[in-house]
C-alpha cells in the first residue's frame, strides 16, 4: 500500500510484550489449583501412615507436579513473550544458552502462577547450575492448614517440585534436581537443577 506520493505507508511494528501473558497466568492457577491438590492429598492419606503415605504422597503431588511442567511448557511456548522471543533467537544461532535460561523461565512461570509469589529467587544462573529458592511456598502453607505442621514437615509435596524434571524432557535436556534446603528444616526450599 502506498501513498499517494509514492512512498510506502508508515506500519508500526507490532507491540512487544515482556510481561507473562494474564491469560495464561489464569489458566496456570485456576487448572493446577494448589487447595484442590492438597485436598486430594488429604483424601489419599486419610488412614495411612508409613510406606503407604509415603505412596500416597508420590502419586497425589508426583502426578500434579508433572501435569504442572507440562501445561506449563505447553502454554509458555503458546504465550511467548518478547523476551522469550529474543532467548530462543540467540540460543537458535549460537547453539548455546538453552540452559539455564529456557528451563528458569518456565520454571518462574509455574512457581509465580501457582504459588501465590511474585518473584521466585534466582541464587545461581549459569551453565552448570540453575539454583533458586522457594521461602515462601503456598502448597507447604496449605499443607500445614489442611492436615497439620506433621503432615507438612515430612515434605510430601516435595513430589510436585521434583517434577521439574519433567521440564527437562519436554525440552529435550537431561536435568537433574538436587534439594538442597527444605522448607521444614531451612524455612525455604532451594534447589539446584544442572544438566547430566
């Protein structure tokens, strides 16, 4: 399309965003509902004690945490960002920066659309290592209401964060998940994920 002058029309660029998309933030916490889970927890504990809430834990928060990774990537990759954008470009041309940097995002968008935070800690960020801290963990507080500071200190829903994982496959990278702080015995969760 041109002008009358000859020249073509101005197109301004689409606008950028650098902001997680709300849409997507919504959909996050409203299908990975942390008091649901905990409830269902609770429901599968009732009775049990040993191995077999041991079991229960596993299964309720192993299976809530690897649905959490994977609609997490899943709708990470269909709501992009600018800066989203840009990382992939740079890690596309340089075969490089991949990790830490595309597992952190998405590991920030599960943590700050299901965990009541708005900002998830990075302590460490490089290519060996990607260490964050959780101090204020909502499924912890919400296992201490439901079922009690017992209940919470064994760390069930460690389950659910080791999932992260499940991350790793999605993306086609070998990570491996150290618990490196507990919340029962630190006041926080640290972990450390690293490539195999």
């Amino acid at each position: 399309m041109t002008q009358q002058t000859g020249y073509p029309l101005f197109v301004a660029p689409r606008p950028y965003s650098f902001e997680l998309n709300e849409d997507m933030v919504a959909m996050l916490r409203e299908e990975l509902d942390v008091p649901a889970l905990v409830e269902k927890f609770a429901r599968a504990a009732a009775g049990k004690t040993g191995r077999e809430l041991e079991a229960a834990a596993k299964d309720t928060f192993g299976s809530w945490g690897r649905a959490w990774m994977a609609r997490t990537l899943q709708l990470g990759e269909e709501y992009p960002d600018r800066t989203y954008e840009v990382l992939k470009e740079a890690a596309d041309r340089t075969g490089v920066l991949t990790f830490p940097h595309v597992p952190q995002r998405f590991i920030e968008i599960g943590y700050l659309a299901t965990h009541q935070i708005y900002s998830l800690p990075m302590v460490e960020n490089n290519s060996q290592r990607l260490i964050y801290k959780l101090a204020n963990c909502y499924v912890y507080r919400s296992l201490q209401e439901k079922m009690g500071q017992e209940v919470a200190a064994a760390l069930p829903c460690r389950y659910a964060c080791a999932a992260v994982e499940t991350l790793g496959e999605g993306l086609g990278l070998d990570l491996v998940l150290d618990h490196e702080a507990t919340m029962n015995e630190d006041g926080y969760c640290q972990f450390k994920l690293r490539r195999v």
